[in-house]
C-alpha cells in the first residue's frame, strides 16, 4: 500500500516534469498524486472501480483547486498530473490485448470499463468545477482576483 | 487605473500584446476561458474598451474599434504544441501582477517576451522523467522490480522516439500507432530476453507517457465552461490518440504472434 502511493507520487512528479510544472510545485503535484490513488485504492476496495474512480477524481480535483489557491497559479498545474494514475491507461491495454487475442467477450467488458472510468473521472472533474471558486477562497482576505482566473 | 483616450499606435500595440500573452496561454495548454480572460483583462487595463476576442483551440480572433476607437483586427493560427505549464503560470502571475499596476505596456510586451522564450526540460531529462514515470505506473498496476526495469528502459527509448522522431516527423497518428508499438516491441524483447515477469504489466506502465491527459483533461473542462468548440475538438484529439494507442499496441502484438507462431502471453 504505502509502496503503491510512493509510485503514484513519483510517477505523477514524472509526468509533471514532462508538463513543464515549475520545480517549486513538484511536492504538491506528488502529494495530489499520491493522495488521488490513496483515495482509489480504498474506494476500491469497498465499491465498484468506476465509483473509486468518480471519488478519486473529485479528490484530486478539490486538493488541486486548494493549492491552486493558496499557491495562486493555475489550477491545471495541478490537476493534470494528479489525474494521471486514475486515467484507464490499463483499460485501454486490456481492450487492444483481448481484440488481438480474439477474446471479444472479454475486450467488450474491459473496453465498457475504461468507458465507465473516463465518465466517472469526466463527471469529477465536472462536479467540482461546479463549486464557486470563493469557497476555496475562504480564509484567504479578499484579492484583486476575479472568480475564474485561478 | 484609468486613462485617457489611446491613440491608434497605442491602442494597437496594447492589442498585440493582448494577442501574444493569450497565444502563449493557448499554445501551452491553457484552457480557453484563461485564455479569453487574460486578453480582456490586458485590453480593459490599459484602457481598450472596445477590445473583443474569440478564442478556439487553434486560433485566437480579435477585434477592436468603435465610435471612440480607431479599427484593430487580427486572426492568428496557433498551431496545437506542446504543453509548458511554467509558461502558463508565469503568464498567469504576470497578469496579477499587471493589476496591481507594476507594468507599462512595453514592460509586460518584454516580460511576455522572456516567458516566450523561457527554456523547456532539456530532452534528457524529459526522456529520464518517461523512464522513472513508466517505471512508477508499472508498480502501480501490479509490476514488480524486474517488471519496473524493463518499463524503465520502455520509458526511456518511447521517450526518444517521441522526441526524435515522432514529434517533429510523423503525423498524431502514425506517431501514437508507432509509439504503443515501440512500447510494445521494447517490452516483449525484455520480456523474452528473460528481464521482466508480467509482460502486460510492463507495457502498461510504460505507455503512460503517451496518453493524452493534457487533452483529455482541458477537453472536459472546456466543455464543461461552455466553450463546446474548442472541447469537443480537445476530447476528439484525446479520444484519437487513445485508439492509436490501442492500435499501435495491437499491431505488434499480432506481428509478434506471427513471428513467435504464437508467443505465450
């Protein structure tokens, strides 16, 4: 468990270097990461994935809007790399194993999977958009900033 | 801070400059409402009242003029690039910066200048971060050591041809159908050179690299904003690069069973 979030976190500090994230955000952009597969991996447990996946997802999303805040840069600094270890990348391997292995049972199901992840992460992100931006603001004093720009 | 009337040579460089942070933006991977906003907010600071812009994925529209300002029209192509999130956040603080007034308009032109130019990662270092992020997502999904090294070396090698080969020369298509090969081709070298113990564990943690979360992620929030154009665009781009993928990873596949007759996966 604590060896799969130490992945997640170094994978997801991987990717932002390749998003070009500034250096100083690496810490949070890892501890999004791993807390996002954190989440996962107990939702998992108890509930279907693709529910695991919608909870992680508003989870990486509400701690990515957090720090955007508090750091005062964009959201998407955050937000894309924590997101990466719940996008179905293994959804889309299966598919393509089990269509070249002629197992089509099996890659209709994984491939219906991965389709129910992507809504699930899809609807995450769209549901904590939805969420004013002056509530992350809470406690912050009142800037020269309008709503959207963070 | 307000300001009395521009003239024509002002009010259009201030439009330039609106155009070039808003081409910054667009061309890093910024969403559109970033972009849209930050050329408005340049406009109305330095005092264009009537200035207007229409941002797609791949083009920023803008006018000006009415009966108090003279006309400005531009249109500029912004081709699909890479995605620098240092630039986005430093255009980004640049324009909180700008208001609370610390720029003239040639200052924030020479600031946005210097964030144009700002240097990306250095391709190895790139083509190390795919490596240890490939390894990363193998464990991940179920890897184990050996597993982790061979996707290490996937990571690295997908990483160069990206870099090398697929970015400056092949189409998003090829490209993606070729690197979900690579990975697959790397992986099943290792596996039957005897490193690596999960064969599909490996690919796995070493095509990360490839998928499309920038697009996929800035699709949804664009969609979700409204701007159905410019998201649906985005979503098609990142629904596109996963089937190449997809592609890529099956095409081998079925080489390798034809050369191998059959190999034991």
């Amino acid at each position: 468990m604590i060896g799969e979030i130490l992945a997640a976190m170094v994978g997801t500090v991987a990717f932002s270097l390749l998003f070009g994230v500034p250096r100083r955000y690496y810490p949070y952009c890892g501890l999004i990461g791993g807390a996002g597969w954190w989440v996962y991996s107990m939702a998992a447990s108890r509930w279907e994935p693709e529910l695991a996946a919608l909870v992680a997802t508003m989870v990486v999303i509400l701690l990515s809007r957090t720090t955007a805040v508090w750091q005062r840069c964009p959201v998407t600094v955050f937000l894309i790399s924590g997101i990466f270890p719940l996008v179905p990348g293994a959804g889309i391997y299966w598919t393509s194993y089990y269509i070249v292995t002629d197992q089509l049972n099996l890659a209709l199901h994984t491939g219906y999977e991965a389709v129910k992840t992507a809504v699930a992460i899809v609807l995450g992100i769209v549901f904590v958009f939805e969420i004013p931006q002056k509530v992350f603001r809470a406690g912050r004093k009142q800037h020269e900033v309008t709503p959207r720009q963070l | 801070m307000a300001k009395e009337e521009l003239d024509e040579k002002e009010e259009k460089e201030v439009m330039e400059t609106a155009i070039m942070a808003g081409h910054i933006l667009l061309e890093n991977g910024a969403e559109i409402f970033r972009v849209e906003e930050t050329i408005d907010r340049v406009c109305r600071h330095y005092g264009v009242k009537s200035g207007n812009a229409f941002v797609l994925s791949n083009g920023i529209f803008t006018t000006a003029g009415n009966e108090r300002e003279g006309y400005f029209a531009k249109v500029q192509h912004i081709p699909v690039g890479g995605t620098h999130l240092n630039r986005v956040a430093a255009v980004n603080q640049l324009s909180r910066e700008m208001e609370e007034g610390l720029y003239t308009i040639k200052e924030l032109r020479a600031a946005l200048e210097s964030i144009k130019t700002m240097p990306g990662k250095r391709p190895i270092t790139q083509i190390f971060a795919s490596g240890v992020g490939s390894a990363a997502f193998c464990c991940l999904f179920g890897g184990d050591v050996w597993d982790m090294g061979a996707a290490f070396l996937a990571g690295l090698l997908l990483y160069a041809y990206v870099l090398f080969v697929s970015a400056p020369h092949l189409s998003k298509i090829v490209g993606n159908i070729g690197g979900g090969a690579l990975v697959t081709f790397v992986c099943a070298f290792c596996y039957f050179g005897g490193l690596g113990n999960h064969l599909n564990f490996m690919i796995i943690g070493s095509i990360t690299p490839l998928i499309p979360g920038v697009a996929f992620t800035n699709g949804i929030r664009d969609i979700a904003d409204g701007d159905y154009i410019s998201g649906s665009v985005r979503m098609l781009d990142a629904i596109l690069v996963f089937f190449c993928i997809a592609i890529g990873v099956g095409m081998a596949f079925s080489l390798l069973s034809g050369i191998g007759g059959g190999i034991p996966l």
